[in-house]
C-alpha cells in the first residue's frame, strides 16, 4: 500500500477534476502490475495496472488508495474491469465520497465473491485526495497559501526590493509545490507588480501547465501580461465582476482567457467562498494561493486557507517593509486564524514551514 500511495501522489496536481489513486497488484509475492491516475484523470489507475498485469491478474491481490469507481462515466466502472479480471482479494484504503460510488464499489466487489478489506493507511489516503473530497463535500477546492520572505515575514524591502529574499533551493522547492496543484492564483496587484508567470520552471514538469487564475474584479490586468499572452499556451482565468466592461472582457476573450463573473459581496469584492465555488464548478481541487498581501488576508479572514507553506530566509527586514499578509482585523486573539505545524525542513539556507488548519 506505501507504494501504491508513492504512485498516487505522482498524480497531485494532473488528475483533476478527477482524485489521484494509485493501485499495485501482487500474485505470489511479485509485484505484476501498477499504475496511477494519468493526467485529466484517464486511465484510471486500476485500469493501467490491470493492462500491466495481464492474465496475472488472477487470482492476485490487488492496492488500491481510493474505492474502485462503480458508475459509468467516461470509462467504464474500475469495479467491473477487477471483476472481470477475476482478482481474489482487493486492499483499499479508503472509500469515494462521490456520491455516484460511496460503497457501492465495494459493494460490486464482494457481491462477485472478492475479498474486500478497507482502512489500511486510510490517513495517509484521505490525505493525498483532501482536495477532491473537500470539492465532493463542500464545493470547495483544497486552499493553500504559500509564502515567501523574511523571518519578519515580510516580502520586500521599504523601496520594494524583493528579489531574491529565499534562495535557490527554496525556489525551486516552491515550484514542486505548485506542481502538486491544480491551480495557482494571485491577485491584481501581484500581475501589475510582477508580471508573473505562474509555471513550474523544473526539469521534468514540462507538461505541468497549472491554471493561472487572477483575481480582479475591475480587470486592471494589462492586456500585454505574461499571462494573457500566454493563455493559448497555458490556461489563464480571470475572476471579474459581472459589470466588467464588455469591450475589456471581450478582449480577453480574445487573448485566449477565460472569463469568471462572480457576483460581489458586501464590500463590493467577490467573497473568498464564491470565488471557491466558481473554481470548484470548473473542477479544481487543489488552489495555491501565491499573492498579494490582500489577497491572502482576505482568505485568512474569512477561514477559507486549509494550509500554509512558509519559506523563511535568515534576514530580518524590519516594519517598514512590505508584509506578506496584509491587516484583516483581527481584534481578539480568540478570533485570529489558528494552524497546526505538520512539518519544518532546512532547505538551504532557508526553512520550509508546513502548517494545517486548526489547533
């Protein structure tokens, strides 16, 4: 089973909207077959290791991290292939909240007379698919904020220097992390500052294209950005008001993006939640939220940040520099955003923080 999730996590970040499984099967102590959810979220993993293994598959033992899918889709039911398959006995180590499943996989399963154990490694399971079952659940794709700056936590100098607080090493460790999303957003402020390009500059990942999404309700994002000019290339999504101007969104529409109206809140800004939903509805799981500072305080106010990666440098700013999270209010300790540490690694010479929702 650890090595069917090793094949599961190779998936973070390509199988969406679908999860990332991955399934190994055993006959007499040999491994015969594996496989993992392939990019857009076919094959599904039971189906490559099946095609692996062959007439071996019977009689085997087969792993897999999430319950076999028992609904015809695009594929046929991942449930049938290992019944026609004639496996013995199937390991899974945690069941599919979709509706659609839900046990009814492991319902088909013993119904033909397989043995079905469940619960083996189910934490580190639920883990890998948090994403897909938080947009099953709630709507709602999986929230990572990542920050980057000082051990004052501040992400540029007074004159706005920012390049580079972290090192290398960090950098690049921050590009896995963005690989092991579905999408990455940033503000409007960030695009006017930066003129990012949101991709995964690692060996290896060229085909890892995330979808760009920028926040900005009044489309102040330049027509000549990086991200518009690559949205043929990469996808690029704008969240906008409904009251955009049409000429501008048309524009755009032009350039290759896609256009998100969500309505505004109270305060005349898209809320956290609905903007979630709009990105759930088009099937992201996992959204990394890279900047600005306004952007991640408005998500840390409204409770909507699952988990914090923070990079820290040995360098200490002071005050007066930019701070990577700007003032939401918060007037008692009681009410201020609260995390768990999971993990703390020296990367170079910086560290990497790890933090999950919750005391």
């Amino acid at each position: 089973m650890d090595a069917a999730l090793a094949l599961a996590r190779r998936g973070l970040g390509n199988t969406w909207p679908n999860p990332a499984v991955g399934c190994v099967i055993v006959k007499d102590g040999i491994v015969v077959g594996r496989g993992w959810t392939q990019q857009g979220g076919r094959p599904h993993a039971e189906a490559q290791a099946l095609a692996r293994a062959g007439s071996a598959a019977k009689g085997a033992t087969v792993y897999v991290t999430l319950e076999p899918c028992s609904h015809h889709g695009k594929t046929p039911p991942c449930a049938d292939a290992l019944i026609a398959a004639q496996v013995a006995r199937v390991i899974v180590a945690t069941g599919d909240p979709d509706t659609r499943v839900d046990g009814r996989g492991i319902a088909m399963l013993r119904n033909a007379g397989i043995a079905v154990e469940q619960g083996l490694c189910k934490e580190e399971a639920d883990a890998i698919n948090a994403g897909f079952f938080k947009r099953v659940r709630e709507g709602k794709p999986l929230v990572t904020l990542k920050l980057a700056g000082s051990l004052d936590m501040r992400i540029a100098t007074k004159t706005g220097e920012s390049k580079w607080i972290t090192g290398d090493a960090a950098r690049a460790r921050a590009h896995l992390i963005r690989a092991q999303h579905d999408a990455i957003m940033v503000g409007s402020g960030t695009v006017l500052a930066d003129d990012p390009s949101l991709d995964v500059r690692l060996p290896g990942f060229d085909n890892a294209r995330k979808v760009r999404v920028v926040v900005d309700g009044r489309l102040r994002t330049p027509l000549t950005a990086k991200l518009v000019r690559t949205a043929r290339a990469q996808p690029s999504w704008i969240v906008h008001r409904p009251d955009a101007e049409k000429l501008r969104v048309a524009a755009f529409v032009e350039s290759g993006v896609e256009m998100l109206a969500v309505e505004p809140g109270p305060e005349g800004h898209a809320t956290p939640d609905a903007i979630l939903k709009a990105l759930a509805a088009k099937g992201v799981t996992r959204l990394m939220i890279e900047g600005g500072a306004h952007l991640a305080g408005a998500f840390l106010r409204a409770g909507a940040v699952d988990r914090l990666a923070i990079f820290r440098a040995g360098r200490v700013i002071g005050g007066d520099g930019l701070p990577a999270i700007a003032a939401f209010g918060v007037a008692e300790l009681v009410k201020a955003p609260g995390f768990r540490l999971e993990t703390l690694e020296i990367i170079g010479d910086d560290t990497l923080e790890t933090w999950a929702k919750g005391y």
